[in-house]
C-alpha cells in the first residue's frame, strides 16, 4: 500500500524513520499570492521582507537531499508567479530530485507550462469548483476560474496529463461545493487526471470564515459515496478515512515543511515553528525537535481515540486540525468522523528555539 500522496510505501516509511532520513521536503519560495483564499493557511497580508534567497532556498534543498529527500514540494505563496520558479525547477531536475508544484496556475502560461513539462515536475492545479461563482468566491479573486481555465489548457498543449507528467486537481471540501464534488470525481477521473480532495484545515482564513464548514458526518457520507465511484466505476478500492479522500496522510514520518523565511515545522497545519535553518542545520533541527520526534513516534505518543482505533497502525488523522482546534498536536483529530467526542485540551505545546 502507498500513503502520503500516492508515493511512499509502508515499508519505506519505516525505514526512513528508524535511519532519521527524510524522503521529502515541502518548502515555500515566497509568501506572495494574487489570490485572497478563503480557506488558506497563510496569514492574511504576509508578504514578507526576510524572504529566503535564491542561494538559501537551494542550500535547504540541498539539505534534504542529504538526508534522503527525494521529492521537493513546492508551496506558497502562489509559486507559479515566483520571478525565479523556472531556475528553481531546472535545478531541482539537474540535482536528480522529483518536483512537486501546488499552484493556482495563475503564472502558468505557455512558456511556463513548456518548463514544467520539460523539467517533469508533477503538477497539482487548485481548482475547488466548476462553477466560476463558486470558485471566484472561494479564490477572492474576480476571474480566478478564467485564470485556471486557461492554465489546464496550457498543461494539456505540452501533454499533460500522461505517465510522465502527473496533473492532479487540489480541492478543498467545503460546503459550497459538496454537492459537486462527486460529478468532479467522476470527470477527473474520466480525463485521467488525480483528484486531490482534502478536508479543510481550520487555520487562519479558514478559522475566520466559518461560512465554509462542513461537519463530520457530511464528510463521512462523500468520502463513502466517492469510495464507491471509485470501487464501482474505476477499479480502485479503498476505505473512506479523513483527511485526505482517498488516501493517507502521515507525512511528519518523512517529511516537514520550511517557510519562506526558513521557520521548520512538522506541517502547513502543525504551525509550531521547531527551529529556522537560517541558524541550525536542516538535519540537526529535525533530530534535535522533540515535537518532530514524538510525531514520529505516534503510536505511543498519541492520545484519546486516535490512539485506540483501530485504523491506528496506519493512521493518526489529521495533526494540523488536531492541533489549530484543540492546541494539542498530539490530540485526537476533531475532524475525524471515527471520534464522537474529541478532545479540547487547549494545551498549546509549543518548542521554543
């Protein structure tokens, strides 16, 4: 079985922890965004001044790679506008690395697309409803499903998607496009490109719109009606499990995120800043972090029903809601339709460097 977006095996993941290795880096090249998402997990207005360079973006990855990283996954900000995103790519392919971009395709014109395609890099494309309404409103910005219409036109010219060049479609599960979700699925998978579909972690944007909430139950019934699409439809056979449709998420075994201004922290969700590499070394701050070693070590660390369940080989629901609801990364995932009555610790946990 493959978790963590569709890459990692079990038995990888394993081997990486015991060896305190990493298989994959998600890192932001800048905070700067043309989109005003309702639901995103970066600050409103935060923009920054102490950005990482060019030089120190590369020396991170560099990092990684040395300590097992072999996938890079691009984050933002909007990384498609970054001024510097095709040098960035080019040298990622040069040093051997597979290229992951999240991106509301708003810089994604013909040249850019041609270097993605070039260059291999995997491709999720944000794209939360087929109705422009909707969508526009979800991306606050006016002409937002224009500009994301025209960037899957641009992937499709250069080939994608096909066995080497992977476009999955991001989406987040709200409730203004619930009802949809199912009939996007099924088009998806009609056009062989991966649907990407994840519950909504509640931090920043999100927290404040509550306008966007879906409740657990509601959750349970789509990821089950989209488990049968799959099973009955496409041949694919999987349990319904939050957060991610489809799929598992147990990335802080093998990967952490660096911020635009060089903070690590276990994920986008788990925002506890564990150390900036700016000061320590990539591999000294992840070994050195108590937070990252005891997400490592969930199954003893973990509490409440998350701990006892029985998918707990294999599962620890979603840290970053778990952690921005209760303040307790090691909490039972409030979002989890498994958990009747979550915790609220309100313990905040948070390491200091």
């Amino acid at each position: 079985m493959q978790i963590y977006n569709l890459e990692f095996t079990d038995n990888e993941i394993r081997q990486a922890v015991a060896a305190g290795r990493l298989l994959s880096l998600e890192i932001e090249f800048s905070r700067i965004c043309n989109f005003h998402c309702s639901y995103c997990y970066v600050p409103a207005g935060s923009q920054l001044d102490n950005e990482l360079t060019r030089t120190e973006i590369k020396d991170t990855i560099l990092q990684a790679k040395e300590m097992g990283a072999g996938k890079i996954i691009i984050l933002g900000g909007e990384p498609s506008i970054y001024p510097h995103i095709e040098e960035m790519i080019r040298f990622l392919n040069q040093e051997g690395l597979e290229i992951e971009i999240f991106t509301n395709g708003s810089g994604i014109d013909r040249k850019l697309a041609a270097a993605l395609a070039e260059n291999r890099v995997r491709v999720a494309l944000k794209l939360n409803s087929r109705d422009t309404a909707i969508q526009d409103e979800l991306a606050g910005k006016v002409g937002a499903s224009s500009l994301i219409a025209t960037a899957l036109t641009n992937l499709k010219e250069v080939g994608y998607p096909s066995a080497e060049l992977f476009l999955a479609i991001s989406t987040v599960i709200c409730r203004q496009n619930i009802k949809e979700l199912p009939g996007m699925w099924q088009w998806l998978r009609d056009e062989n490109i991966e649907p990407y579909f994840e519950v909504i972690t509640p931090q920043e944007n999100a927290a404040d719109n509550i306008w966007l909430n879906v409740d657990s139950m509601q959750l349970k019934k789509l990821f089950t009606q989209l488990s049968a699409i799959d099973r009955e439809k496409y041949g694919r056979d999987w349990e319904p499990q939050p957060p991610l449709v489809g799929n598992k998420c147990m990335r802080h075994q093998v990967s952490c995120v660096v911020t635009a201004t060089g903070e690590v922290m276990p994920c986008v969700g788990v925002t506890i800043p564990v150390g900036n590499i700016r000061k320590n070394k990539l591999a000294d701050i992840i070994k050195n972090s108590e937070i990252i070693n005891n997400l490592k070590n969930y199954r003893q660390m973990i509490k409440g029903e998350c701990r006892d369940c029985d998918k707990a080989n294999e599962c620890y629901g979603c840290r970053g809601a778990a952690y921005q609801i209760t303040g307790d990364y090691l909490a039972s995932d409030p979002t989890c339709w498994r958990n009747s009555c979550p915790e609220q610790t309100g313990d905040s946990s948070v390491e200091q460097v």
